[in-house]
C-alpha cells in the first residue's frame, strides 16, 4: 500500500496524469483491483523533539514514514535535475502543467470532421478472394435477395464457389452514441482497418471485390484522392498487399437492373486472375 502511495505521489509530482478503468470494454480481460486509502486525518506522527514519549512502535512508524518521504524527495529532485538543467546565470523554471478543465487544440494532421455513419459487410470466400459490400443507410445486414445475387455473382466468377458458405460479418460506424468515443475520419479509418485486420488473421486474402457505387473513402490511398466511381482499375490496399476492385453496390444493382452487366464486363479482371491460380 506504501509503495503504491509512493508510486502515484512520484507521478503527480512529475506531471503524470494517473488514469483508471471506468468500465470493461468487451471482451477485455479483468483489471486488477487497486484500492488506495489514505491516512486518516486525525493520525498525526509528532516529532521527537517535542519531548512527548512516543511508544517503540510509533517510532518505527515515524522512521519508516520519515525515509519514505526523504526517499521520495532525493528521487524528485534527480528527476527535475536530469529533466531541466539549470543555466548558468538564469533561474530555473518549470514548465507549466496543463489544467484538466483546459481543452488542448487538436494536431493539425489529427482529422476532425465528422464522419457520416456508414456500415458494411464481409465475406470470407476463400485465399484467393474476400467481398467488401456495402450497406444501404438503416440496415444491418445485407438483404436474402442480394445475398442470392451475391451467390449468383461468386458462382459465375468461378464454378466451384457454388456451394461456398457465404459467412458475413457486419461493421457499423459510429460504434454508439453514449460512450463518449471519436466520431472523426481518422478514428472511423483506424477502426474499418483494425477490422479487416482481424478477418484477414482469420482467412487471408489476395484480392478484394469492392460491391460499392464508388470506392469508399476509407480504402482510399489518401484524403485527397477523388471519388472514383465503380468499374476502375485493380487498386492496393495501403495497409496490407491486397488488390482491391470496386463495382457497384448489390442494393443498386437490384433497383437497377442495367448496372448488372456493368458490374459483370468490370468483374472480368478478377475472373482472369481467378483462371490463372
């Protein structure tokens, strides 16, 4: 308990913030319990020079107390005399701590806009090829009607993917609305890719087949690259060696029936690769 108190009293001195868990994230593994008390107000150590007799094991209290705070001081004063060297002729002066009330200006390379929700699903087909399809807003996952499309597609694409067993697993930003988390581009970006991280540990891919009406900004090289709409060329991923084709979104190629053919004549690079492995 000593060492603990010790430990958070170095911290705040040198400006160290001590954070601790509100709450369990799922699936996260139990924190340790930490319970520190402090000493109660009315426990006083006197010292002995007052003349009032201090029983023997008061003493050792006030020893072991006394070399506990003298201990603490000599590794302050090393820490401020490694971290801010005095100058000859000038004071020293230490750094302003920042005020926890006080709202720090965000980096300029941090991006704050706001991004809009937006959700998809993925299919693990096999080594050779996963599926990226978009979702309309407001569903959750993709409908039984363009599932058998989907299926439809796949078998066309190559034979033996006729019986494969279409195993989707959905992704929809913003997380929720009530924890308090990032909602910004950057944060949507790092989570869409700590996502396909995952499903690539559990079934790696060489290509990816994008069913979207236009690359979606989040597979993008970078934010100033512009919209490019379906039917473009073989794109890598700028993460992981994965080629990445984009064709229209199932839904869009459900109300409309034309867009079928298109994404078929785009889909005719995969199939090419597809024959040669």
């Amino acid at each position: 308990m000593a060492a603990e108190q010790l430990r958070q009293h170095l911290l705040k001195e040198t400006g160290i913030t001590c954070w601790f868990p509100r709450y369990t994230l799922p699936g996260a593994a139990p924190s340790h319990e930490v319970c520190v008390k402090s000493p109660p107000a009315d426990v006083q150590i006197r010292p002995a020079s007052v003349g009032i007799p201090i029983q023997p094991s008061a003493q050792r209290a006030e020893r072991s107390a006394h070399l506990d705070v003298t201990g603490a001081a000599d590794v302050l004063k090393k820490l401020k005399t490694t971290a801010e060297p005095e100058t000859a002729g000038q004071p020293q002066v230490s750094a302003p701590r920042p005020r926890p009330d006080v709202q720090l200006t965000p980096r300029p390379h941090v991006s704050t806009v706001i991004a809009d929700p937006f959700g998809f699903s993925w299919f693990a087909i096999d080594k050779r090829l996963s599926v990226l399809a978009m979702l309309p807003p407001g569903a959750s996952r993709v409908s039984a009607s363009c599932r058998i499309m989907l299926q439809r597609l796949l078998t066309a694409l190559h034979e033996p993917w006729n019986s494969v067993a279409l195993d989707e697993q959905s992704f929809h930003w913003p997380f929720a609305d009530d924890l308090d988390l990032l909602a910004d581009a950057n944060a949507a970006s790092q989570a869409v890719d700590g996502f396909i991280a995952r499903r690539l540990r559990v079934q790696r891919s060489t290509m990816l087949l994008v069913l979207s009406d236009q690359l979606p900004w989040f597979l993008k090289q970078s934010p100033a690259e512009g919209d490019e709409q379906a039917g473009g060329q073989l794109k890598i991923h700028r993460h992981y060696d994965l080629a990445m084709l984009c064709t229209h979104a199932l839904h869009s190629m459900e109300q409309d029936a034309g867009l079928k053919r298109a994404a078929w004549q785009s889909m005719q690079v995969l199939r090419e690769r597809l024959g040669r492995t």
